[in-house]
C-alpha cells in the first residue's frame, strides 16, 4: 500500500467530525476579530445603513451605541487583549487538565461573550462581550492545532493543521456576509449573536469528542488511549506503528496500566513533566524552537493582514467608494478558497518554503499596493490586495498554527503554543490599535512600505532560524541534535 493510499485509510468519517467540531474555535476567531468591519459605521451611529435604500428596523434595544474613533479603537483591540489572556492560559491548562477539558471550557466564553455584545447598551458592556469573546478566541488557537496535530494521522498533519486557518477564514468570510446584508438599522446585533449560537453548537459537538489520544499516553492511560485512537482511525486499521512514536505507551497483557521501561525512539522519556512557559524560555533545549514560532507569529501580523480583514472596508472606500462592504466579502471569498486550494502545500513542499514564498509575495504586494493608493490606481490597489491576501493564504496563514506542535516534543507544547499565540495577540494589538493612526500620519498608502520593509525583515529571520519540520520523526531531529534523555 502506498503512503498516499495509507493516509487516506486512516481519513475516517468521525476524524473529520472531530476536526469540524474542533475548528469551530478557530471559526470563531475570525468571526470576531472581522465582526465589526461592515458595521462600524451603522454601530456608531454615523449611519443607519451601509445600503442607502435600507430601511432601519424597530427594536426595544438602542439602535446604535455613540462612540468616537478613540472608543470604538478601545471597543475593536479589547478583543485582542482577551485573547492575549487566553492563549496565556489555555497551553497550561490543556497540558495539565487535558486538551478536551480546555476545549470544553472554551465554549463557555464563545456563548457568554456574544451574548453581551448582542444585548449590549452602552460601550462598557460591548466592551466586556468582546474581552471574553477574545478569552475564548485566544485559548482556541492554542488548544485547537495542539488537539488537531495529536489526533491527525502522522502523514497528514500539515493538511489537516492547516484547517485552522481554512476555518478562521470560514468565520472572516461569514462575518462579512452577513455584515453586508445585516448592517441595517439595529439588525447588526443578529450578526453578534450568531457566534453564540456557534459556541452553543460546538458544546453540543464535543460531546461526543473524545481526549487526545498522545495525552492520555502521556499521562499512563494507555490503555484508553489506544481504544481511541483505534477509533478514530478505524476498526481495521493498524496502528502499532503509531502507538510506537508515543511519548509513553501502555501493555495490557494484565489488564492494568504500567509505562514502558524504555521510552520509544526518538521521543521524550515516560512521565516526562509538562513544562511551564518560563522553562520554555529560559531552558537551552526549548528556548530555539520558542524564538521560532513566536518569531513566526509576529511575522503572520507585522506584515500587515490585519490591516485588510479588520479595515478593509474603511481602506477600500478611498478606491471604490461605492462597493467597499462587497468587495470586502469578495476577497474574503477568495481568502478562503486560496488556503482551501495550498492547504497541502505544507506536506508537499514543506512549511518553510511556504512561509517564504508567502512572505515574499505579501512584501511585492505591500509595495504594489502602497504605489496603487498613493497614486489611486484602483485597478492596480485592487489586484495588488486581492495577491496580498492569496499570498498570505500560501503560509503565513495557515503555517504557524502547526509550528508549535512540531519544533519541540508533547511535554512543551502547551508553553510554546501560549508564547507564540502571546506574542501574535500582542503583534494583533498593536496593528488594531495604530494602523489608522499611522496610516492617516504617513499618508495615503505609504504605510504599505513600512509593511513591505517588515516583510523582508522578518523573512530573513524565517530563512536563517526557522527549520524545516517536514517528514521529522520528533523536534531533535528538526534541529539536528541528539536525543536527549534526561529527567527534570
């Protein structure tokens, strides 16, 4: 059999239900950090309509909630600030309570939060919707890609990590649609309360997901862990070979859980103790891979995408003031369908070259696009956001949510995962914040220079540090380096 053919084998019904219902996090994400674009200006009370023929709608709730530019900053980068704190929290509680407990814990905040933006009066309690929302976007993509890495068959892992982007796109994309068609009159709170009704579906779906096989492992129920495993590959299919890259393993000749004496090759030894974020830090051993993936993080925002998903609509209007909201949805649209299309890329030709091309490509662009706006070619700005947002889609996109996972062994996922989601809610925060500043201050479209010069910044420091993770047994063989065995 073929390693293509084993592959697909092991592509069971209940492994994509586990991924859909597990990537309704990430769908979130996107949802939120995107769910006021269309809006803004109908949420402010600048207009009743984004569509001039549209008719404002009657409601017991105020239509719309006053705001000056400063507050609906304050209003759009809290959210930001709430998923700094759950990607702070969410890898060391997965990694100690389990990757299905944080899941589950998760949804909570993706029903409460919504919840207040929807029934929202006045700033301070949109506000307060939009901090937990952010809660439980941040712990989302922290937990999500771990869970998604550990229960993907070894061959596919790229593939089907990149589906946490696919689905953040998926929630840009809804957002946007229904912005178009919602943002009338107070009909924009409908928009707000469909990502409850998400949260609420996705608590109802986890019921029947069960825990990450390599983490019941990695705790001595390998017993349990095996019976799920083979569950989610299929009755008939051999997983010996899989089992044997664990972490730890299990015998069952006497019916009680007992560890291996001998840790498998190439992994951690058994009982190996989860490490904690200043560890990962200051530890030699971790400290590279933690530089990687939190260098690749900045690098996914201080090119400049957010600049496009959470201001398009406002930055469009300079070059096609009349279909600004619909041209939005359309390159969302084809946001999602360029990571549908290379989400295999990074099995094929690996996660480094597509970090790289990506990055090149979002730099051309930048450029182009800062010579579109300065010189209002709106054929030329409208390609050029149309490649920037594609090339973004190649890598930048969907690659770092696998890095964690990959550059260093189980026990340290959960650190590198909350550094690196740290640090991109942080890079987040500081393109929602300032774009608008900074862009009015340099003037039309020259802030796409600063954004192209980041570009090349940050892709020579891909190209020099970040290593190549495709087709590696374990994160001693990413960065060349000798099993180590030791006990802390």
């Amino acid at each position: 059999m073929s390693s293509n053919e084993s592959i697909r084998s092991r592509i069971t019904p209940y492994l994509v239900y586990l991924i859909f219902i597990t990537t309704l996090g990430p769908l979130q994400f996107g949802y939120h950090l995107a769910e006021l674009n269309a809006p803004q200006d109908v949420i402010t009370c600048k207009r009743d309509s984004i569509h001039a023929s549209a008719k404002p709608i009657a409601s017991n709730l105020p239509q719309c909630i006053p705001m000056n530019p400063s507050q609906f900053g304050l209003v759009s980068s809290i959210y930001t600030l709430g998923g700094f704190l759950g990607a702070l929290l969410a890898g060391p509680i997965s990694t100690k309570h389990g990757r299905l407990f944080t899941l589950r814990i998760n949804t909570i905040f993706f029903i409460l939060g919504p919840v207040a933006e929807t029934f929202a009066p006045n700033i301070p309690v949109l506000s307060f919707g939009r901090l937990l929302s952010g809660v439980g976007a941040g712990a989302a993509i922290v937990v999500s890609p771990i869970y998604i890495s550990e229960i993907a068959p070894p061959g596919a892992r790229g593939f089907f990590g990149a589906f946490t982007q696919v689905m953040t796109n998926v929630g840009i994309l809804l957002t946007q649609s229904l912005g178009y068609f919602l943002s009338d009159g107070s009909m924009w709170r409908i928009i707000l309360l469909v990502a409850g009704l998400i949260g609420g579906l996705q608590l109802l779906g986890l019921c029947a997901v069960p825990e990450s096989p390599i983490w019941l492992a990695e705790h001595q129920q390998g017993t349990i862990a095996r019976q799920i495993l083979q569950r989610i590959r299929g009755k008939t299919v051999n997983i010996e070979e899989e089992v044997d890259n664990w972490p730890s393993s299990t015998t069952t000749g006497s019916g009680e859980e007992q560890s291996l004496l001998t840790p498998p090759s190439g992994n951690m030894p058994p009982k190996q103790p989860p490490v904690t974020m200043l560890r990962a830090l200051s530890d030699s051993y971790y400290r590279p891979a933690i530089m990687a993936v939190v260098g690749v993080m900045i690098a996914q925002q201080f090119t400049g995408v957010n600049s496009i998903i959470m201001y398009s609509v406002s930055l469009l209007q300079t070059i096609l003031p009349t279909t600004a909201a619909l041209l939005t949805v359309v390159i969302s649209a084809i946001n999602l369908v360029i990571t549908l299309a290379c989400s295999p890329l990074p099995d094929k030709i690996g996660r480094r070259t597509c970090l790289l091309l990506s990055i090149s490509g979002m730099g051309i662009n930048s450029m182009l696009l800062a010579l579109g706006i300065f010189s209002n070619q709106k054929v030329l700005s409208a390609i050029a956001v149309l490649l920037f947002v594609a090339s973004f889609a190649v890598g930048l996109g969907p690659v770092p949510f696998i890095l964690a996972s990959e550059l260093v062994g189980p026990e340290a996922v959960g650190a590198a995962q909350s550094w690196a989601l740290a640090a991109n809610w942080i890079a987040t925060f500081i393109v929602a914040q300032f774009f608008p500043m900074l862009n009015d201050a340099l003037g039309r479209g020259k802030i796409y220079w600063l954004f192209a010069a980041m570009a090349c910044i940050l892709g020579g420091f891909i190209y020099g540090w970040v290593p190549e993770t495709r087709g590696k047994v374990n994160a001693d063989e990413v960065w060349g380096r000798e099993d180590r065995r030791r006990m802390d």
